[in-house]
C-alpha cells in the first residue's frame, strides 16, 4: 500500500514539476516570432498614446500577465528606457510615450532583453513640456545639421541644446571618427541655487577626411558612449569626378626611350599604354600609385625610328580614372658608329683640301595631338630653321594633297590640319626644307575620331501616332520619315534645334497598319548619320 502511495504522488508531482517548469520559463519572457509592422503616431511628445500593430502579439504576454506587454525604447545600443503596454489583440499593442526621455529619434521593440521582436522607428519631439522639464534640463539635443551631406572637408553646423564640442560620426559598424568643434553660440540655463551656466546650441565643425562616402549618424557629447546625444544624419560625399588631364607632350624622345608628361587638375597617379598602331594593344607601364598633379612617365625599350601611339591614364584618390588619347610620336634614329680610318707608313700623300658637304635637316620628336574627327595638330622639330609642310598620301607611295604649309623658317614646327573626313585613316608625309634647299621628310599614319552616329534608339506607339526617341555623339538635329514602303514616305516631322537627345511624334497614322521610319541627324560641321531600317505596327 505504501509503496503504491509514493508511486501514486510521483504521478501527481511530475506534471506540477513541468507546470511550474513552463510558468517559470515563460515568465517575462515573449516569443520571437513576434513581428512588428508599424506605430502610430510615428511621433510625438511624452505620454502621447501610441498604437503598435503587428502579428503575433498576444504572445507578447507573459503567461501570468496575458494583457501586458513590455514596450522598449532604443537610441543607439542602449535601452533607455521600457514601458508597460496593453495587448489589444493579437495585432494591437497600445502604450504611452515613457517621460523622461530626451528628444530624438528612437527604435521601439517588445520582449525583453534576450528575446525580442523587430524594431520600428519613433521621433519623441523637442515640444515645450520637455523644455521645461527640469528632469531633461541635461538632455543633449541635436535639432539639426546643415548641410545634410557633403564631402570630405565640409564645413557642418550642429544647432540644438546643451551641446558638446566633442563631434562622433558612427556608421552601421560603429563609431568611426570623433573630431573637436567650435562653438557657434550658447544660451543661459539656471541650474540652480541662482547659477547660470551657458548652455551650447551651435557647433561648428568638419567633417573629417577619414569618413568614406556613405551615410553616418551625427551625435554630440563628452563621451560616445555615456554621454551622448540623440543622432543627425550625414551623408559623405564620393568623388565622382575624373581628373582633367591637359598638357600631354612626349619629350627626351632617343631612339630606344621617351618621356610622356601631363598635368592633372587634382593630384592622381600615372601611367602610359604604348601601342605600335592606333588600336589599343594593353602594353603599359608600371603604375606610379604617387597621387600628383604633374606627371612624367619614361618609357623604354622602344625601337628605333619607329611610331608609337600613347594613352595616358590618371586615377584620383576616389578612385575615378580618366584616359586620354592617343597621341602619336616616333623614335629617333639609331646613329652609326664611323669607322676609324687607319694609315699606311711612308709619307704622306699630297691631299687637295675639299669642303664637306651640307648635310639635311634633321627631323625629331614628331607629335600628333589634338585629334578630333576633323582636324589635327602635327608638330615636330629640326636641327636647323626650316620651312613646315604636310601631305596626305595613298598608303605613304602618292603624296600629292598638301593638307598644310608654313613656309616660315623655324626649329619648332607646329601645323594645323583642318577639313578632315571623320573616321579615317592618314597617311601623312612631313617635309622640311631649309635655306639651302636641303630638305627632309618623315612618314606618319593616324586616324580620325568618329563622325556623326546614332544610339539608343527608342519607339513607342499608339493607335494613331509613333514616338522615336534616340541619342547623337554630338549636337545635331532631329528628322523623323515614316514611310509605307522604302520608297514611299509620306511623313517628314523635322526639328532643326541642334541637340545630342532627340525626340520625335508623328501623328495621324493610320491604326493596325505596318510602317518603316526613316531617322536622320545633321550636326553643325553638315555631318549627316541616317538610320531607315526599324518597322513598326500600330495598335
């Protein structure tokens, strides 16, 4: 009988045992697939009524509070406080705005420490019933920053109240950058017993240039983690801009090397690809990492008399890179070495004197710069003052078009080629003519940018109209052909406004009936580009 007994109170003491187990584990505690979705108002003052919708809050509750629900109040990685709320239902949680808490921007969750929900975001407001709060007299307030974004080295304004000089910049990860400010203004605040104490409202400070671009949160305060303000947001700025690089010219120009110098608008590295033809071949020199604003980059290992097509690259600390090129020069001439004469013994031979002959002019450091699709800039040097000139050849072999003369007598020779057709390989011969008659001449080839073309072609159409839109490398006008047939077009719509986006409608078309459109654009150099391929169906 007994031993039935205490097997009788086993059976009895073992589901008590797991109900006080399971009273004891959800005590305070709520589930974690409570999930938020908003609160209103999103803003307000102290003891404002706050609405907290979501699903799944009736397990907000503990089990031996089924209509209470902790609400909690962050800013930053503090709780700063945690109200009692009521569970409406299970997707309504009401609470009041806790007092005590200093204006800012706030994320609000339900749970408790270990095992919460997801947050959402709450402004308690700077009203008039928090300024006259003694209790929040201490509160560091930051109202405002002016700017709200800017570069590195931007100078920012912080205005609120009872600020510090000490300025902190966090980002998701934390906080990044702490800097000292200056004072912009201050305000008399009685702390007691008759004392008066100058409060900061204005903070003057820059945004320091070790913050990358992206979005930081602004607070104030002697301490970034125990005395701290509310946070302001700030966005840093990324250099978007490549360097401008103007002044290209290859210098110290020897038969095997030569040196290609620039300048950049802001400091940048350098480096130069070197081809032996217009097409880019990917044969560069070491990057120089050095960010600087003149830049010289020797090159080496070049073969005598010979041409060479140069691109210059600069890269700027935000790591925007600007190429430019080509630009054209040709080696010098490998020199000789003259052989030593050698003497048979005996006496002399009676030698007549005789007066060597005048040598050519010798041309060096040809350059071709400036290329545009219709014009170039050919410079070069000579050892002597000669005259300037250039012809247009048929592969180097006839040289019959002067495209242009100088007959000024010079060493350093600059000529202008005008009237050139877009798109097109030169042949160019230099020739160079002194006072004597004697003359050189070098052989050169490049080629011209391209002319006039169309891009991103766009049609839309309704019932009864047709809408193209498409895009020119440079500013030119618009015309718009429908036609039913390729020869057969009966609709012209024609802008004359010179413009690099292009966007025309031709109306009373006829509905569900196929037709081809004709597109032509003309620049202001009388370039002309035609597209007159695309089909179209009305509706």
């Amino acid at each position: 009988m007994k031993a039935q007994k205490k097997k009788f109170d086993k059976i009895l003491i073992l589901p008590a045992v797991a109900v006080v187990f399971l009273f004891l584990f959800n005590l305070g505690y709520a589930q974690t697939n409570v999930t938020l979705y908003s609160v209103s108002p999103t803003s307000g003052d102290t003891d404002t009524p706050i609405a907290i919708t979501g699903k799944n809050l009736l397990q907000c509750a503990p089990l031996q509070l089924p209509s209470a629900c902790n609400v909690q109040f962050h800013d930053t990685d503090a709780r700063r406080t945690t109200v009692s709320g009521t569970v409406v239902s299970d997707t309504t949680v009401n609470a009041l705005v806790p007092q005590g808490l200093c204006p800012g921007k706030y994320n609000i969750r339900v749970g408790e420490l270990a095992n919460y929900s997801n947050t959402i975001p709450f402004t308690l407001v700077d009203s008039l019933s928090v300024q006259s709060d003694p209790s929040l007299s201490a509160c560091r307030y930051a109202a405002s920053i002016t700017p709200a974004g800017g570069f590195s080295g931007t100078n920012i304004e912080i205005a609120g109240r009872n600020l510090h000089t000490s300025v902190h910049f966090f980002n998701f990860s934390g906080l990044k950058a702490t800097v000292i400010g200056t004072v912009g203004a201050t305000y008399p605040v009685d702390i007691g017993g008759g004392t008066i104490v100058q409060f900061i409202s204005k903070v003057a400070v820059v945004a320091p240039a070790s913050l990358i671009p992206g979005t930081y949160t602004v607070r104030v305060g002697s301490d970034p983690t125990t005395d701290i303000s509310n946070g302001v947001g700030f966005n840093v700025f990324g250099d978007t801009s490549a360097p401008s690089i103007s002044g290209v010219r290859v210098t110290n120009i020897t038969p095997t090397t030569a040196d290609v110098i620039w300048n950049t608008d802001e400091p940048a590295d350098s480096q130069v690809e070197y081809c032996p033809s217009y097409t880019r071949c990917g044969v560069g020199t070491p990057l120089d990492t050095n960010l600087v604003t003149s830049h010289v980059v020797g090159l080496s290992g070049l073969t005598p008399n010979s041409t060479y097509f140069v691109w210059v690259k600069s890269r700027d600390s935000g790591g925007n890179l600007r190429s430019l090129g080509y630009y054209v020069f040709k080696t010098a001439v490998s020199s000789t070495s003259t052989p030593t004469p050698t003497f048979s013994s005996g006496p002399s031979p009676s030698v007549s004197p005789s007066t060597p002959p005048t040598p050519p002019p010798v041309i060096s450091n040809v350059q071709i710069t400036n290329i545009t699709r219709d014009s170039a800039i050919v410079t070069w040097d000579t050892d002597v003052p000669t005259d300037s000139r250039v012809f247009s050849c048929f592969l180097l072999l006839f040289c019959t078009k002067e495209l242009a003369y100088d007959s000024t007598l010079t060493i350093a020779h600059t000529l202008n080629l005008l009237g050139l057709s877009a798109d097109k390989k030169y042949y160019i011969k230099i020739i160079s003519k002194d006072g004597n008659g004697l003359e050189s001449m070098s052989n050169f080839y490049f080629k011209t940018a391209l002319g006039l073309i169309i891009s991103n072609i766009n049609a839309s159409t309704t019932q009864t109209t047709l809408t193209v839109s498409w895009d020119t490398n440079y500013p030119a006008s618009s015309k718009l052909r429908v036609c039913r047939f390729f020869i057969f077009c009966f609709t012209t719509v024609f802008d004359p406004a010179l413009m690099s986006s292009h966007l025309v409608t031709v109306p009373n078309l006829r509905p569900g009936t196929r037709y081809l459109y004709q597109l032509i654009s003309t620049d202001l150099l009388g370039y002309t580009y035609s597209i007159n391929t695309y089909t179209v169906m009305q509706p």
